[in-house]
C-alpha cells in the first residue's frame, strides 16, 4: 500500500506543481480570463490530478483512512517544498526544513504502527475466535 500511496502522491504534487507553472504562464491580467484553459500546464495538472483521485478512491476502498491519509498529506509536505526549492527556487529556512523532518518522521511512525490491514480486520496480533454452532461439538 505505501508504494501506491507514494505514487498518488508524486502524481498529485506534479499535478499541483504544473498548475503552478500553468498559472504563472498565464498570468495574472484579468484581460485575458480565458488564458488559463488555453495554457498546456493546465490540462496537464489537471489530467494528472484525475488520475491521483481515482488512484486514491482505490486506496480508500482497500486500507484504512486513518492510516492511509497521513501518509498521503505528510508527503505532500515534504515533496512540495523539495520540488519548489529544487525547480522554481523558492528558499527553505533552516525552521521549514527542521518541521518537514518532523513531518518526514511521522510519516514514518504512522506507517510502521498503523500496520497494513484491510478494512473490518482485526488489528495485526489479534485473532477473531472461532463461530461455536449450537450443537456442534464433535
């Protein structure tokens, strides 16, 4: 599952950061209201973050939310500031960068005690006892 969640991840934080680029293109003038569904960026951005969403509906329908949605927003606070320092150089202060670590380590901590399990399982360690059927008993 994390592996899933990594790539809806990268894929909704490459749509956010085309959107970005698409609206830097177009501008801001209010001359032209129309550029922005003119500018590839866009459909781009958009297109990929479909495709994140119906990924995540998928994820959503397997594992547990509250498992996997931390994972999914601690890493979009960890991939944008990256990419954004990284291709648009915007500046990381030492503090920013000191609270996407602690991000980064939550991340880390749900992961590992959350455990994978599907919907309705017993948590990992647990069993369901066995039915007893009235009667039964051989």
């Amino acid at each position: 599952m994390i592996i899933i969640i990594i790539i809806i991840t990268a894929l909704a934080n490459l749509a956010d950061f085309l959107l970005k680029l698409g609206a830097d293109a177009a501008g801001t003038s209010l001359d032209e209201p129309l550029a922005i569904f003119l500018t590839p960026w866009i459909w781009l951005g958009g297109l990929l973050g479909i495709t994140a969403m119906a990924l995540w509906v998928y994820i959503l329908g397997r594992h547990q939310i509250s498992h996997a949605y931390p994972i999914f927003v601690g890493l979009g606070f960890v991939n944008i500031p990256l990419a954004s320092w990284l291709f648009l150089h915007e500046e990381i202060s030492s503090l920013r960068l000191a609270g996407t670590l602690l991000i980064l380590a939550g991340i880390i901590v749900v992961h590992f005690q959350s455990g994978e399990t599907a919907p309705g399982a017993p948590p990992a360690g647990k069993e369901i006892p066995a039915a007893r059927i009235p009667g039964g008993d051989l």
